[in-house]
C-alpha cells in the first residue's frame, strides 16, 4: 500500500504565509504527478497546483523533492477564501507481481484556515 501524509496546515492571518508538505511512503516502484487539491465548505474539490518540477500559479508555489518522494506547496498572500482542506493527490507506479500498474492516491487532508 501507498500512504500519503500532509501536514503544514493551521491558523494564519490574512496576507500571511504556510507551506504544506506531502509525503508518499510505502510500496513505490515510481511517482509520476503529484498535485494539491482544497475544498472548501460547501464547494467541489478544486485543483491548486498540478506537478511540476517547479512552478507557480499565482500566489502559490509547488516544488517537489523527488529524493525524498515530497511535494511543497508554498502559500503566500493568503485570503480568507483560501480557507479549505487541502489534499494531496498523486499517480503511483507499484511492482505487485512482477507487473507495473499505476494507482492514484489521496493523502487525508490539513487544513488551513486564513483569519484574523
């Protein structure tokens, strides 16, 4: 099995900063994609950031540290909409009798709440 742990989230105030981290373990041949997702209360999942080797989209940046199978992503500039559960999501190559397959994985979610 594949385990995915966030963790990172807490109580921050508007314009403030958070980094959330997500490690994969477990039986892991390779990770090819993994990404952020937040959903809010009320409101579909939504993706944040999708893998990269390095990127930004706005006020938040992924980077990841394939060594250490762990994607970041920084927050900066935070808003109160940015209140949500964040999840980590990523596509998993696994070796299970002597046949690669791929599986896809959600961590359990941290959240971050932005208020003053």
């Amino acid at each position: 099995q594949v385990q995915l742990v966030e963790s990172g989230g807490g109580l921050v105030q508007p314009g403030g900063s958070l980094t959330l981290s997500c490690a994969a373990s477990g039986n892991i041949f390779s990770i090819n994609a993994m990404r952020w997702y937040r959903q809010a209360p009320g409101k579909q999942r939504e993706l944040v950031a999708p893998s990269t080797s390095g990127g930004s989209k706005g006020r938040f940046t992924i980077s990841r540290d394939n060594a250490k199978n762990t994607v970041y992503l920084q927050m900066n500039s935070l808003k109160p909409e940015d209140t949500a559960v964040y999840y980590c999501n990523a596509d998993v190559t696994r070796l299970t009798d002597t046949v690669l397959r791929q599986y896809n994985y959600w961590g359990q979610g941290t959240q971050v709440t932005v208020s003053s």
